[in-house]
C-alpha cells in the first residue's frame, strides 16, 4: 500500500483510480466490506483502489473539544488499512484553507483534474465542501459532466443496524467489549510504545508494563483482561489499567494504559506493542489506600485468571464483495 501525504504530493502517475472518501476510523465491518466493493470496481476498471482521509478528521478541526475520541490513532488506521484490498491511501490535511474548498471545487480541482478518478463510492449521506453544500446528488450530476462514475456503499448491518464508529463507540463505553467486537470483526485494541513509569506497581507486587498512547481522550476506560502482543513474545496474558490512575497524586491529566501481566518477568521496555481488550472487569476506581488498591488488583487478577481459562470467542467476518 502506498501512503500519500497530502494533495501537494500527488504525482501524474497516481491519476486514474477508483475511490473512496471517509474517517474510516476504527477500520470497522463496514468499512471493510466498502473496501471490499471498492477494490471490485477498481479491478473492473483497472485502476488502484484509493482510499482518502483526513487528517485531523473535520469535527476534530471545527470543535476539537466536542470531538469523540476516536477509535484508532492514524498509524493504527493506515495499519489496518494496508490490507489487499487498498492499493493506495491519500491523507489530506484538513485546516483552514482546505475548509473552504467548495463542493463544485473539491470535485473539479481534487477528484477530477488531480486524482484522474474513474469511479467515487461514498455513503448516501455523504456530505462535503464549504459548509457541507455537496451532497450524493450533487456529486452524481457532476460526474455525469466530467465522465466518472459514482455509487453508493453497500449498507453492512450486525443485528438488524448499521455498523458505524458511532455504534462502536457507544458499546465502548459502556465496557460492552463483546458488540464492539462484532462490529469491529476483531477485538478492540491500541498500540503504544513501552515506556519506564513511577514504578509504584513494583512496590506493591504488580509490575506494570506503561504503555504511552499518545491520546487526550480514549474511547474506553476501566479495568479489562487484555492480551499485549508484541513481534518478540507473541500474545502475552494481562490485566490493564486504562484511565487517570485516581489513587495516585489524584490523577494524571493524560489517559494512561498500564498492563500487569500474568506470569511473564522479561523487559518490555522501549518495544512497540499492541494491547487487545478482551473483558472488562470493573470501573477504574480511586482507593483510599495502596493496601486496599492491592487487595483489588488481586482480585482482577483471578478475574482475569478465570477468563482466560475460557473458549475464545469466534469472530465475524466482513461479506465478499458481489460483482
């Protein structure tokens, strides 16, 4: 897959693709089965599938404050992104001079002249331009004038609903790991980089694992059974703390995921690793003292144990795309 940093890095050989414009976020079954339609429709035209984004994505520009948090950081995106299906991803800088672009512009300057596009699938409630003044319709009249195509997503459902990031957050955060897990067909997870912390853990016999997630907001909080996946160790057994570690100095500013794991005494220091929530087992809570947070994390501890003394779940999968 190759990675196009911004407008002003297209070149005249990336002209001509079929693509498709979103947040993507969370790269959930919906997004996977668009992906899947998209790449049908590129190799029916014999073009690259092409995948723009944004970069803040737009609530994150015009109201960074009321902005969900998102379910993947950029690099955790493009990951999942880079599958066979994507031939190219174009990350578009999305500030105050790309804002203003207007819908007959965006279509003309960027869609047309710039990407060479044969084919545009969007959402039927697809909006973009100055003021969110294009829409589906507009879209398809302006195609129909400088000769591609355009077609809406094909609708994926999960109990009878629409699958979104809108959904799957809203399952996470009520800790309801299980729905997420099948609107996301995989289990919700983060990457981050190890890094030394307070080591208080140590004091109190559970190490901790600190994993820096580069955040100000996480769309999951409390304490969860997770797997820690790293290319050294493989899936390594673990409870983690994710949140503002109340007990102590009353709280840090910054969300931060510390992972205890189970039977495992090497150094993990400085490693890049994926951490997969599995089960939550409890609300993130402040303790009056570190005795009464060790008995605690004890039992998370068995919690944990016993979870993962059970079957794994099966998860879903994403349709092939029809022809």
């Amino acid at each position: 897959m190759e990675l196009i940093r911004g407008l002003h890095n297209l070149k005249e050989r990336h002209r001509g693709c079929a693509v498709s414009i979103g947040n993507f976020d969370g790269v959930h079954l919906g997004h996977k089965a668009v992906l899947d339609q998209l790449a049908a429709r590129a190799a029916e035209l014999g073009v690259p599938a092409l995948v723009m984004l944004f970069e803040p994505q737009p609530a994150e520009y015009f109201a960074p404050e009321r902005a969900p948090a998102r379910l993947t950081r950029l690099r955790e995106k493009l990951r999942a992104l880079d599958v066979d299906a994507v031939d190219q991803v174009l990350c578009v800088r999305f500030d105050a001079a790309f804002s203003r672009i207007t819908a007959g512009d965006f279509v003309r300057d960027i869609i047309h002249r710039r990407l060479g596009a044969r084919h545009v699938l969007v959402g039927d409630d697809f909006r973009f331009g100055k003021g969110r003044a294009g829409d589906l319709g507009f879209l398809q009249e302006m195609a129909g004038e400088l000769g591609f195509s355009v077609s809406c997503r094909d609708t994926f459902t999960v109990d009878g609903e629409r699958v979104s990031s809108t959904r799957v957050r809203a399952a996470l955060e009520v800790g309801d790991l299980e729905t997420a897990r099948r609107l996301l067909g995989y289990d919700y997870n983060m990457y981050g980089r190890v890094a030394h912390g307070d080591k208080r853990g140590r004091t109190i016999g559970f190490p901790t694992a600190n994993v820096h997630l580069h955040r100000l907001k996480v769309p999951v909080r409390g304490v969860f059974a997770v797997h820690l996946h790293c290319a050294q160790e493989g899936a390594l057994p673990g409870v983690a703390n994710l949140g503002h570690r109340p007990t102590v100095r009353g709280g840090d500013p910054v969300p931060l995921l510390e992972v205890h794991l189970l039977d495992y005494d090497g150094d993990l220091y400085g490693r890049q690793v994926r951490v997969d929530f599995l089960r939550r087992l409890r609300d993130e809570q402040r303790f009056d003292s570190f005795d009464a947070l060790k008995a605690q994390i004890q039992d998370d501890v068995t919690a944990a144990r016993h979870f993962f003394a059970m079957p794994p779940p099966v998860l879903p999968t994403a349709p092939a795309a029809q022809p």
